[in-house]
C-alpha cells in the first residue's frame, strides 16, 4: 500500500473527483484532502491511498497533469518528520 502526495490541488476539487481521476490507475482505498482548520477550505493538497503497483502508475500518470488549469505535483508521501516548522510567532520576551 502506497500513499500518494498530490499537490498543486485545484481549491474547488471534492475527494470524488480526485477518487475518480486517480481510479482510472487502479483502486483507490482513499482520498483525504486537507482542509485548513479555522476555515474548512481546502489547502490545495491531498493524500491518495493506493495498491504499490497502481500507485507507481498514478504517479507516472498524473504528476505535471493539468487539472482545472493547475500543474499537479504528484509523489509518494513521505513520513511525518518531528518538530520542525521553527518559530511560528507568539509571545516572546525581546529584551
């Protein structure tokens, strides 16, 4: 099981459309597309879960495609790293 990153997600995409487009490469276990929390509106990515071999395809098949007039970047996901991000603002003593 491979888990696909698609970026560069038109904002207006639901999870059918991309299950659709993705299914065409094999069967697609699922489509999460993440939604900023404060908003609801879509990041403009997604993560498509996959068999290995269709994945392979999926990538070959849709990384630089367009969809909806935007370029996607489509690879297999990467882990989670910890920490990162750095200083992301708020309070701190400047003296």
């Amino acid at each position: 099981m491979k888990v696909l990153y698609v970026g560069n997600l038109p904002f207006t995409a639901t999870e059918e459309e991309v299950s659709a487009m993705y299914s065409e490469f094999g069967a697609v276990n699922s489509v999460k597309i993440i939604k900023d929390k404060e908003t609801g509106r879509s990041r403009g990515f997604c993560f498509v879960e996959m068999e290995d071999d269709a994945a392979l395809k999926a990538i070959e098949g849709t990384n630089g495609k367009d969809y909806s007039g935007r370029s996607l970047r489509v690879n297999e996901a990467r882990e989670k790293t910890e920490g990162g991000g750095g200083d992301r603002g708020g309070f701190r003593d400047r003296r």
